[in-house]
C-alpha cells in the first residue's frame, strides 16, 4: 500500500499523459463496433437493426430511440416494455439537452402503508408480484412527447417494425432464451403471461423456436391508428383496469387519463474537463453518479491504477456517502425538496473527501442520519445520429418481466415498479436499498429510481453515450464504464465489459463480480475492514450499452485516427448488437 492516494496527485497527470499518447492495446474484450453516419446499440440485435434502418432513412436518433422502444417491448420482453416506464436523455446537435421522465406513477387509491400489515410488517411478495405492485405505466406516452417534440417521422413508420415483429414472430436465439431462465414459475402463475411466454405444455421456449404475440401486436396497432389515446384512454386501459380490478390491484381508468409525462432540466456536473449529463430526480441516477464523480476527482484514479486497493477504497467510500444521500433525501420532485444543489457541489465532495481515511473502510451505520430507522431488469440504449444528436435511454419494468402479470387481451407486460418506493423504512426492497420517508408511497407519486441514461461531452462535442440496467447497480456500472474510459483508458467496449464493484451503504459490503479484484487486492482491502464478497444473488450484473465518439479510446481519439462512432453491447448480454452504418 502506498503512503496515501491524497499523496500522489502530481504523478497521475504524467501517467494519464502516457497511457492517452501510447497505441491502443487491447484487453480480453471484443472489438467496439464501427461506424461514421450512425449507432444503435440495445440489448437485443432485431431491434438495433430497426433502430439503424430509421437513421438509414433519415430519421434522427430520437426517431431511432421510439422505434427502438418499440421494438424491444416485443423482442426483450424481460425488461423492454410498454407496460413500464423509463428516461430518455437527449443531446442535441447544437448542444442542448433534455429529459423526459416517463416512469410509472402511483395510482390515486395508493398509500403509504399499502405493502404492511395490521403489525406494520411488511407482506412478502405485495409490492413486486401481481397487480398491486403496478405503477401507471409512461412508456407509450413518452415516445409520443419525445417524436412529436424532437423526432421528424411519423409514428405509424416508427411502430411499423415492432408491430411485424409480434404479428409474425421472430426466432428465438440463445441469448432469447436465456433472458426467459428462471421464469417458468413465475409466468406459469399469470394465464394470460403463461399464455404468450410459455408453450402450451407450459415449457419455456427452446432456440429455434419462433415468439409470437398476436395481443400484443393487435394492442400496438391500435396505438398506430388511434395514438396515445388508446392505451391511456381507450380499450388497453380499459382492460388494464379491469384485469386489476379482477386480481385484487387498484388501478383506476382515471390513473391512465391523468398520466401525463414531465420535461426535465437534466443533472450536469464536469469531471476532469469532460461535462456528465445525465437523470435528475425523480431518478437518483445522474446526481448520484455526479456526487461520486466529484468525490473521486480528488483521487488520482489513473495514476493507482484499475482495481488497485487504493483506487478501490476511494471508489467504496465516495459510493458508500453518496448512497447515504441517494437513499435518505432523493424522492420525486413534485412532492420533496432535493438538496441537488449540495450534492452536486464540489466543496460537498472535498468535506466527503475528508472525512474519507486513506488507510480504513468506513463504517456505514456511523453514517446513519438522525431519525432514519435501519431486480434487476432494465434495459439500456444508447443512439447516436449522423448530425450529431445523441439519446440515450433506460426503461424498465423492474423486476424480470415485470409483476408477472398480462392483462388478458392486451399482450403487456405489467410493471412492478411499486417496489421501489420505501413500502416501510427501514426495510430492504428488491435491490437491497434501504431508504426513507422522501421516497415513501403516495398518489400519483414517482418511485426513486436508479436509472441513469447519460450523455458525456468535451469541448462542446458529444462523447460517450452510456447506461445500463441493474437495479441500484445501476448508477455505479454506469460510474464505472466512465472512470474505466476517462481513467483508466480502457476502449468503450473493454471499459463496459470490465469487471465492477459495488457498494451502497447498506448492507455495509462490498459486492465484487467474479475476477473483478486480484486475490492480493482483496487481502488489502479485507486488512482495512472492508467486507469483500461475490454477490450470489446476482448471476448477471446490469448489461451496459456504450458509444464513443472519435475513436475507441481516448488514445484513439488523441491519436486522430479512429472511427467516428465506436458502439459495445456489454459481453455479458447474449441477445445484444451494436449496429452502425
Ligand atoms: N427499477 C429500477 C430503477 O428504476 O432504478
């Protein structure tokens, strides 16, 4: 172990000078994706190629991101979805940005203690399976504000592919299927799920096998001829409604009626000269990953070196404080007031920085505030237009395929997104985060989210488009994939592939993907109290999507040479494609 990191700040410009100005060199990740008009990556190859087909035509890249959307509502039904909800965050070529919040809401018969019972304990299973769990979904209200806003084509051209791909059904390859591992049991619950996602004899699918969703295709033919108006208005929420209030859930066709999307100023902050845009509240995602990249500036990162100890602890620590904030005082903007300004201060980071000991892990209920009592499928895409505009978006319906639940006629996947509100403070929800009473359930309230699509730029230019799902691993996977670019110089492929760490105050562990530090790493680590460990719960960590613009690399893009767009679908997606053109 070096003195201390605080120590060595002069030797990391000389050392990120040299690994910026040496020829690339290539880690065990396979080559980014290349291309000089345009890139689509998502996690599922059918619905980037009709993501590049919009570009090809002339479509921009918010076009791309509806078509996109779509699609993966028929192609990745385990995250992407209509029945959901999710961000768009939006670059423009002149270098304007936006955000369109279209996450789920609370219906109006919501409250408080709605997952608790006469004891005020917490019922298992309430807020994450069958219709109680269900927000009110945003996605197909979304993609209209963002196309009719800021898109040039028509929505009928847009929703035309998706609507193909369930009509006719598309082929089922193994990275298909392995999305599908797991929910046999939980689909075979729901008739109407059951009935679209299993075979007859209730098996999974097989590869080979063709997916087709006859509802599904039939709902989203009505959204083209009718718009919006058919899903928030018409016969989608009228049989939403009824299959809720069927099975027990509280939706109301006035829930839907009231649905209405919010235009956002993004989070900004600056890391090391590079301007971070990303999602503000009701999504912790882009003032979180701000506040640890604050945190972090103060360390020299490039200098200690990718999973060193040193590099690691500060890592630790900026997330274990940063999280303190996320999971105390963030909740949705129209009913908290969030401290963003704070947070996103730098002297805030440099009063963390000191209270950061360079030779011992902190202790995560020292940290507890006065007053405050003791999923993982989302997906990610990242577009990036000829003219320069770039989107990026996370839409999710929280868990895998949601709260397991179809209404019948419909072919949509609901959400289970009431989950991630504090159903009782104090207690851990599906992604381990314990948090409080900002968060806390009310009508027509915004759960916390996580989901962070975001959009770097230098110089005025646009220069990494990145996100990913994974729950509250979201914020860091994306932190992650930027400091291995800007830091560490990985190219934007190696720097989504590389293994992560993970810290988020509580539980006070560290979670490491396998092979992510050096048996020697973890001893140092271990000898300075932190408690390293592979998480078994989580076979998968989130599936990052990245572009990088110039080159593949920073030393690419100071070398001059590279291609104008670099795409990487994460190595841990199987069904996954970066396609430009
Ligand atoms: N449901 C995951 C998130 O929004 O953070």
């Amino acid at each position: 172990m070096r003195t201390s990191c605080l120590n060595v700040l002069t030797f990391t410009l000389v050392a990120a000078l040299s690994s910026v100005s040496s020829s690339a060199v290539r880690a065990a990740s396979p080559e980014p994706v290349k291309a000089e008009n345009g890139m689509v990556v998502t996690a599922q190859h059918l619905a980037s190629d009709i993501g590049v087909e919009v570009l090809k035509k002339g479509g921009n890249a918010v076009d791309a991101a509806v078509a996109v959307g779509y699609a993966l509502a028929v192609v990745y039904p385990t995250a992407g979805n209509i029945g959901g909800g999710g961000f768009m965050t939006i670059r423009f070529k002149d270098g304007k940005t936006t955000f369109l919040d279209f996450r789920e809401r609370a219906p109006a018969a919501a409250t408080k203690a709605m997952y608790l019972d006469d004891k005020g304990q917490l019922v298992d299973g309430l807020s994450t399976e069958g219709y109680l769990a269900v927000g009110v979904p945003g996605p197909v209200l979304g993609f209209e504000v963002a196309r009719s806003r800021y898109g040039t084509r028509p929505l009928q051209e847009l929703i035309a592919p998706a609507i193909a791909l369930a009509k006719d059904g598309f082929r089922l390859e193994q990275g298909d299927i392995d999305s599908f591992d797991g929910e046999t049991e939980r689909l075979g619950k729901d008739p109407a799920a059951a009935a679209i996602f299993l075979k007859p004899d209730g098996k999974p699918f097989a590869v080979g096998e063709t997916l087709v969703q006859a509802d599904l295709a039939a709902s989203l033919s009505r959204i083209s001829e009718k718009g919006t108006d058919a899903f928030y208005k018409g016969p989608i929420a009228d049989a939403i409604v009824k299959a809720s209030a069927d099975k027990g859930g509280i939706l109301a066709k006035t829930d839907f009626e009231k649905y209405a999307v919010r235009e956002l100023e993004p989070v900004k902050c600056n890391y090391r000269g590079y301007d971070i845009v990303s999602s503000p509240p009701p999504s912790s995602g882009g003032v979180i990953i701000c506040e640890i990249l604050n945190v972090l500036e103060g360390y020299p990162l490039s200098y200690l070196g990718y999973g060193s100890a040193e590099t690691v602890h500060a890592m630790i620590e900026a997330m274990r404080h940063a999280y303190v904030d996320r999971n105390t005082t963030l909740g949705d903007p129209s009913f908290v007031e969030n401290p963003i300004a704070k947070l996103l201060d730098k002297a805030y980071a440099a009063e963390i920085r000191g209270k950061i000991d360079p030779f011992k892990a902190g202790v995560s209920q020292a940290l507890m505030p006065e007053g405050f009592a003791e999923s993982k499928e989302t997906t990610h895409y990242s577009i990036i237009d000829d003219e320069g505009n770039a989107v990026a978006v996370t839409y999710t319906l929280n868990g895998s395929f949601g709260a397991g639940v179809v209404a019948p006629g419909t072919g949509i996947l609901l959400n289970n997104e009431m989950d991630d509100f504090t159903a009782k403070p104090g207690a851990p929800n599906l992604y381990g985060l314990v948090q409080g009473e900002a968060n806390a359930i009310a009508p027509g309230k915004t759960p916390l989210s996580s989901m962070s699509p975001t959009i770097v730029s230098k110089d005025g230019k646009p220069f990494m488009v990145i996100g990913s799902p994974g729950g509250a691993r979201i914020i860091t996977i994306t932190l992650e994939a930027i400091l291995n670019v800007i830091d560490h110089g990985m190219n934007i492929q190696e720097a989504v592939d590389a293994p992560r760490i993970h810290h988020q105050w509580l539980p006070d562990k560290v979670f490491m993907e396998p092979y992510a530090l050096s048996p020697d790493t973890r001893k140092l680590l271990s000898a300075m109290g932190h408690d390293v460990q592979i998480d078994k719960s989580w076979s998968i960590w989130g599936q990052a999507t990245g572009i990088l613009v110039g080159g593949e690399s920073l030393a690419e893009i100071s070398e001059g040479g590279g291609a104008r767009y670099n795409g990487a679908v994460d190595s841990r997606i199987g069904a996954g494609a970066a396609r430009g053109y």
